[in-house]
C-alpha cells in the first residue's frame, strides 16, 4: 500500500496530465458527433452577452454597409412582390393572385415556414468549423437543426441554443455538407474545402449537364433549409480526369466576413417529415 | 500588488485582448491569389508562459486546462485549446529547467520574463511552446493529414504572427516594470 501512495506521489503530475488530456479527448470526440454540451460553446449565456457588448461597439462601423445590403433586399423583396400583384388592365384594378393554394381540394400544400430574425454577435471564418453566434434563443423559440439564411444567401443550421442566445454551425464547415441544384435540376451536395472562406465546392455533377460560369446554384427542399434560397454562383468548372464527373466551384453569395443580421427558419413540417422517413428506415 | 492578483488581471487582459480584437482579425496575407490559410494568431498561451517560476506542475496543469476551457467556449472548439493548453503546461517546467542557468526554486516570487531570463532564452522558451501549442491545436481542428503542407503553412504563419503579438507585448510591459522598480 504505501508503495502505491509512493508510486502515485511520484508520477502525480504526469497522471494528472494524462487524465485531463483525456478529458479533452472526450469533449472533443462528443462535439464531433454533433450532439455537443450547449455550455461550453458560445450559445453559454456569459459568453454570449461578452460577444453581444463587444458587438454593441462593433455594430456602428458597419451601418453603412448594413443599409446597403437591406436596401438591396427590399428591392429584390419588391420585384418578387410584383410578380404577386398583377395588373388586370380590364377592370383597372391591382388584382391578387393566390398561388398558394392550402384548401385540401388542390394537391399543392405548402410547407409552413416562420422566419424569424436575429442578430450576430459574434461570427468566425479561420476555423476548420465556423460558428456564428446569434442573440436569440429558445426564448424566442430558437431550436436546435433550424437553418438560417442571411438576405443574400444560406448560413447554416442551428447546433447549440440557450436561452437567449444560439450558436450556428455556418456552411463553411468541413463536418457540413447542404443539399443543392443547379439552374436544370441536378442535385448534388455543397461543401467546404476547409482553407478559404469565398469558395465553395460542387463535387460530382454529370459532363453532360450544362452548366456555365455565373450560374446560380439553389438550395433544395431534401435538405433542413428552405427551397430555392441562393447558395451561390459558379465561378470555375473542372473536369475531374480520374472520374470525368465535374467539380464546381463557386462564390457564396453570402459575406461570410460581415454577416449582420440573419433570419432563423423554422420549418413546421420538419417533425413530421422526419418522424415519417424515419419509419421508413426503420422498416428497412 | 499580489502575484496572484496581479496574474489574474494578465489573464483577463491577454484573454480581452484574445477574445474581442486578434479571433476578429483574421490575417490572409496574400490569400487571394497563392490559396494562402486564413489564420488567428493565439496569443493567450502567454498567460500560462508568464505564471510565476514556483507554480507546481499540477497547479500548471489545472489553470491550463481552465484557460483553455475558457478559450473553447468562446470559439466553439469544446476541448481542442485546452488539449494544447494542457501540453504546454505539463511541458514548461521541463522547458524552463533546461534553459535556466540556476534551479527553479531559485527565483522566489519571480515569473519568467525578459528581465530575468534576457531576450534570447525567453524569446527561444516562448516560441517553443507557442509553436507546439499551435502545432497541436491546428492537427486537431484540421484532423487529417491530408493537406500536410496546407497544415504546416498555417502553424508556421500562425506562430510567426503570434510570436510578433508576444514582443510586442513584452516590449509593452517590460518597459513598465523597469519604470517602477
């Protein structure tokens, strides 16, 4: 026995050292699996309201461009509106058309989506995994898995949330691949390189496909964000020789360096959805 | 002021300094055109470097393990920081030892510096954990060594650049020392 106190005494620190390294494996290991602790992330509420003050600084010297992206919005916002309020030139009157149909007659049912919006507080693009952190949170009905897009383009998907705040796992993350198509209805998965935070990757779409450089790529409705918010646009084509499929590479159209306000989307058919193709699976 | 009072408003400040301006600067030198990493100097391993000599291995090892826990949650890395934090704390004795001419004991209420170590040691001390810090934390955030080159471009940029931050520091507050006493 008192060897073994003599043996612990004498390798104490090395014990210790390798005890917390162990630690930190684990938390590591359990936040790649994507089910992390919500406290250590900067969702935590003290984190959260640190990031929120420096921001309360910060926010002013981005006005400028902050107007400029919203006026773009709303002019965007404007024309699509337009689409909506066709003039009827025979009775001299705006007349609304209802596209979307919810009566259980017609088989076009739309799924519900709430927007919702939301400041960042806090945002990164060097990491290996980005997060933005935003302050709204399960107060504000704020859960985990909802996505969240910015008015130019996707941001990512809702990982962490505290009460008042949540942490967004952003779209340049190499643990994060988001369902997309192209302008003719090919689908295939955006995903990030890892290094630089203005590209963007479209792996294995078809030769024959027709794609040029400028097209838009789209989300889809397979993936937790809603359908046909941008994604970005294509800004080189390459043909990979080893297994002729081509690798797109584009632009997000979202700044990822100067993200100031979001919109977090809830899907409220998302449950149910889920719970379906989940039984689905479970038949298999 | 105490040492302990004293090396907890280090950690405040270097941890601010951390936290607020240089993880909001993301350096990309010439990355446009050469695919050069976007990086962040991490500059916090300072605080464990400048811990006065008497602190134990263990005290070490725990207040790494805190700062980097600290370091995690504002960067949602849960556990990346604090492995490299923990390394660099159970390696500075070792290191210490070798470069200093006296036993460590020696320097009663004393915290390696440029006034008791002189330039060329603490700077060889502090780029040497720094360099391992960085090595570690970046193997793990990247998690392949795939890119290996991509991997080393971005630990040698990193350090360089933190190791600029940490003279600069140094040139800061060594001055202020020498002032006062």
């Amino acid at each position: 026995m008192r060897n073994f106190i003599l043996f612990i005494r004498r390798f104490f620190n090395l014990i210790l050292f390798l005890g917390l390294e162990i630690v930190c494996i684990v938390l590591i290991a359990r936040t790649n699996n994507m089910q992390g602790n919500d406290v250590m992330s900067s969702a935590n509420t003290v984190v959260g309201l640190m990031y929120q003050k420096q921001n309360d600084v910060v926010y002013y010297f981005g006005l400028r461009r902050m107007n400029d992206s919203l006026i773009n919005e709303n002019a965007f916002l404007r024309q699509r509106l337009a689409k909506y309020n066709m003039y009827d030139t025979l009775k001299d009157s705006a007349v609304h058309q209802v596209v979307q149909q919810k009566d259980s007659s017609h088989v076009v049912k739309y799924a519900d989506y709430t927007y919702r919006t939301a400041k960042v507080v806090n945002n990164s693009v060097s990491a290996a995994n980005n997060y933005v952190t935003i302050n709204r949170g399960s107060a504000d009905g704020i859960g985990k898995g909802m996505a969240v897009i910015s008015g130019s383009g996707i941001v990512g998907k809702v990982e962490h949330v505290s009460a008042h705040f949540a942490s967004v796992l952003s779209v340049l993350s190499v643990k994060q691949k988001v369902s997309a198509k192209i302008k003719d209805g090919t689908t295939g998965y955006v995903e990030w390189e890892g290094n630089r935070p203005d590209v963007l990757l479209m792996k294995d779409i078809p030769q024959q496909v027709k794609v040029k450089k400028g097209d838009s790529i789209y989300t889809t409705s397979y993936s937790f964000f809603p359908q046909d918010v941008l994604i970005g646009t294509v800004y080189e084509i390459a043909l990979i020789k080893k297994n002729s499929l081509l690798l797109l590479r584009l632009r997000p159209s979202t700044n990822f360096r100067n993200l100031q306000y979001v919109y977090v989307v809830e899907n409220k058919m998302l449950g149910e959805r889920q719970q379906l193709e989940d039984s689905v699976k479970a038949k298999k | 002021m105490s040492t302990f009072v004293k090396n907890l408003l280090r950690f405040c400040i270097i941890m601010a300094l951390q936290v607020l301006i240089l993880n909001k600067i993301t350096l990309r030198w010439w990355s446009q055109p050469a695919g050069f990493p976007v990086f962040i100097p991490y500059v916090y391993p300072l605080f464990l470097l400048l811990l006065p000599f008497e602190v134990p291995v263990w005290g070490l090892l725990i207040i790494g393990f805190l700062t980097g826990l600290t370091m995690d949650s504002f960067a949602n890395t849960a556990g990346i920081h604090a492995c490299a934090t923990v390394l660099v704390a159970y390696l500075r004795t070792n290191v210490l030892n070798a470069l200093m001419p006296k036993n460590l004991s020696e320097y009663p209420n004393q915290s390696p510096g440029v006034k008791n170590m002189g330039w060329m040691p603490f700077l060889v001390y502090s780029s040497f954990l720094i360099l391992l810090h960085h090595t570690v934390y970046f193997s793990i955030e990247l998690w392949s060594f795939v890119n290996i080159g991509y991997l080393l471009l971005k630990i040698i940029a990193s350090t360089l650049t933190s190791m600029l931050f940490i003279v600069a520091y140094l040139l800061l507050f060594t001055r202020q020392v020498n002032a006062r006493s």
